[in-house]
C-alpha cells in the first residue's frame, strides 16, 4: 500500500495519495471478505483502482464506479475535467487488479439510483459538490447501504468547506439514530446501524 503501486497509473491530480480513506479504509475493510463497492465520482480513477487493488480479492466482490465525467456542464471539476481525466480512467481500470469484477456507469449518480437494486457494505461519495447533490447523494446511498456497511465522504472539512460541511451534518442530524460515527477529519465515515 505504498505510492510505489500506483506508478502503473496515469494520473495528473496526487489527491488520493495522501488520503485518510487510504490510509485508513484497511482497518475497517478485509480483502479476503466479500466486499460490493459503490464509488460516486472517481475522476481518473485512482481510488478505484486502490479498491480494485486491494479489496477486491474474494471471488464475489465487485466495485461500481459512477462518474458522469464531463456529461453535465456544471461539473465541480470542470477546470480539472478539461484534460484527459476520463481517457486516464478508463486506461487506470483497464490495468488494476480484479478489473473484471468492475462495473463502470459513465452517469450522474441520480441517474444510477433510478435504477439501482444491489446493496454494498462499502460506499465512497465523491461526487458533486453541490449542496443539494451531497445529500442526495448520502440518502441514496444509505439506502443501499447493508447494516453495518461503512459510507465513507470525501471533502468535509475542506473543499467549499462550510456549504460542504453543512449538507453533510443536515444528513448527520435528520439520521442521527442510523449510523455509529466512526471517522471524523478532511473526510467523514458513518457505519449503518
């Protein structure tokens, strides 16, 4: 798990390197269990690949990566997305680890829970900014979440910080009897009760 694996990679954003979830997602996850991964926004895709790489080793995990990359005009990431992010991505998931056992949904996420059926025990949100998505996006996903499953969020302390921070605690207070806390920093994790 160290910066050495991703040099097979292409990538021009170091973000996810220097991770809490990636420093941490290890302690809560076992790669020899079962895991069914859903990851909302993935950019080029390093994330994804480190799920691939190591959790992904039992038989009958997969991961779902759903990232509508430059098909909606208001991307947070536009100024990012303006380069070959989505090229990087597809390239990235082409050459990880347990590539076959990934689904790719090139969609918004609201797109995806219209039709979605699978349930997950782990749920990455990194998607849109936006208030509104950002909640959208945490009652989506924990409504697929499986009991004692872990949604993990990126951007809580940071990003547009306060609007960011806000959406999540709206989320944190209208479910407070649902979930256990169980990381608090630049990220946020809940685990389903």
């Amino acid at each position: 798990m160290n910066n050495l694996s991703f040099c097979k990679y292409k990538y021009t954003q170091t973000w996810f390197l220097d991770s809490e979830i990636r420093k941490s997602i290890l302690n809560y996850l076992d790669n020899n269990t079962q895991n069914n991964i859903l990851e909302i926004g993935c950019y080029e895709g390093l994330s994804s690949t480190f799920f691939a790489d190591n959790l992904l080793n039992h038989p009958q995990s997969t991961l779902t990566c759903v990232d509508p990359f430059l098909l909606i005009d208001n991307n947070c990431h536009k100024k990012f997305l303006e380069n070959n992010e989505e090229k990087n991505f597809d390239f990235n998931i082409r050459n990880c680890n347990n590539s076959e056992k990934i689904t790719v949904q090139k969609i918004t996420s609201d797109k995806f829970f219209e039709t979605n059926d699978k349930t997950f025990n782990f749920i990455y949100i990194d998607g849109c900014h936006k208030p509104d998505y950002i909640i959208r996006d945490m009652k989506n996903s924990f409504k697929y979440l499986k009991k004692d499953g872990i949604m993990w969020m990126d951007d809580y302390g940071g990003g547009d910080g306060i609007k960011i921070k806000n959406a999540m605690n709206l989320f944190l207070m209208e479910y407070k009897d649902r979930y256990k806390l169980i990381y608090i920093g630049y990220q946020l994790a809940i685990m389903k009760i």
